[in-house]
C-alpha cells in the first residue's frame, strides 16, 4: 500500500484507520543534510517557526468507504522540505478541517496571522496532526479538529452537532478530512467571540476570522483546496435533513 485515492473528488469517509508506525519516515531518514540545510534558510526568512513534531504520511488508501494509512513522526523541519518539494513519492500529508457551520449556515473560517507559515491564508482552523492526536497508534481526527480549533480560535466544539461522517479531498498538495460543526449561533455572533479571543491573545495564530455566506462569496488568500468545499457545503440541499 502506497497512496491509493481518487483525486479531486470529495468522497463520504465512514472510517479513518490511519496508523502512527514508531520507525522513521524514509524520507526523513534519507536526506537529513538537506533537511537542515533548507531550515536554516526556513528560519532566516521566519524566526518565528519552530521545529516542533508533526507526522507526514507514508501510505494513504481509500476502501469501502475508509481511509486506511501509515504515518510517522517528524520534525517540523522534515515537513517543511517536502512541502517545498510535495511530488516525492512515498510522502504525503494530511490533515484535519472541522467545517464550522454557523445557525445562519454561513461557514465561518479563519485568516492566519503575519508570522505563521500561511501568513494571510484563508480556511477552516486547522493544524497537522500530532503524535498527540493518536490513541493507541490509531488517529483521532475529531480530537485534532476539537483541539485546533481552541487552540487558535478560542471556541470549544466538543459539545457541538456533528455531522454524521467525514468527507475527503485529495488532491496534489495533500488529503484534507473534514467534518462538519454546526453552531446555533450566527456567523456574526461566532466571528464575534473569535476577535475577543484573538485580541487577548500576546501571539495569536490566526488574524481574524472569516465569514463565507454562499459559494460566490469567496474571500482573498483562499487556499486552494477550500473552493470545492465551500461549493459543497452550499450545494447539499439535504444537510439540514440528514445532518451530513
């Protein structure tokens, strides 16, 4: 098992089955020089990074409805090489968005601060997963969505609505696994709470946040994977039924 999934399709995601193996990721392991030859140049343009713990994945396949894959941990530096570089096979990523979906069913996303490595960028608050997402080897995407959130935008989605499954996008730059979290409050009274977090914040990580209130309605910075998921949201006419 390599990387095996349609891309560019968004695709209904009963199971995540994604695995944290204890070995060293190949790609890690084989170019350790260039590694920290490109950080060094990473952290002259940004002092801001640090070289924490992310996973980078090393197998992702898509089965009666799962998603079913291998992942290491890595420094931060490792990931920051291959994003630089994402057709090296063997590598990949993936992360976690959990769709925010206000009473009013406009999306609420976030604009990421001046000093983060998507400075300016817009989409769902969001991080890479961390060994600390896994239990027992195995991810948990919703505790990785849960903790994002709060981390950067100060809401607690714990208790929140959600929807009934994942959904999956794959495409070049990495495979997004999204969720919807449906707020009663509106778009305007949830952006609310997030400026009042962000402005006590001494080194916020995000800018401010976003509101999307149809799929024309299409902010600057969008990251590009975000298009087709916004265009979903507003074209299931059946979410409010089934709770998608």
């Amino acid at each position: 098992m390599t990387f095996d999934l349609p891309r560019n399709v968004i695709l209904p995601v009963d199971a995540v089955d994604v695995r944290l193996d204890p070995g060293p990721h190949p790609f890690e392991r084989d170019n350790a020089q260039a590694i920290a030859e490109n950080w060094g140049r990473e952290i002259a343009a940004n002092p801001a990074l640090f070289d924490g713990t992310v996973v980078l994945l090393s197998a992702l396949s898509y089965r009666d409805n799962s998603l079913v894959g291998r992942c290491h941990a890595v420094r931060y530096s490792t990931f920051m090489l291959w994003r630089g570089n994402r057709q090296v096979a063997g590598a990949e990523h993936a992360y976690a968005h959990a769709m925010l979906v206000a009473g009013d069913n406009a999306l609420v996303a976030i604009r990421m601060a001046s000093h983060t490595v998507n400075a300016g960028r817009v989409y769902f608050a969001a991080g890479s997963f961390e060994p600390t997402d896994f239990r027992d080897g195995l991810v948990d995407v919703d505790f990785n969505m849960i903790r994002e959130v709060r981390e950067e935008t100060g809401l607690d989605l714990a208790g929140v609505t959600r929807g009934k499954r994942y959904y999956a996008l794959s495409t070049a730059s990495g495979t997004v696994i999204f969720r919807r979290y449906r707020e009663t409050a509106s778009a305007d009274e949830i952006a609310r709470r997030i400026s009042a977090f962000v402005a006590a914040e001494a080194e916020p990580e995000i800018e401010a946040p976003v509101i999307i209130r149809n799929a024309d309605d299409l902010p600057d910075g969008l990251m590009p994977h975000m298009k087709p998921l916004i265009e979903w949201h507003f074209a299931d006419k059946g979410y409010f039924a089934d709770r998608g």
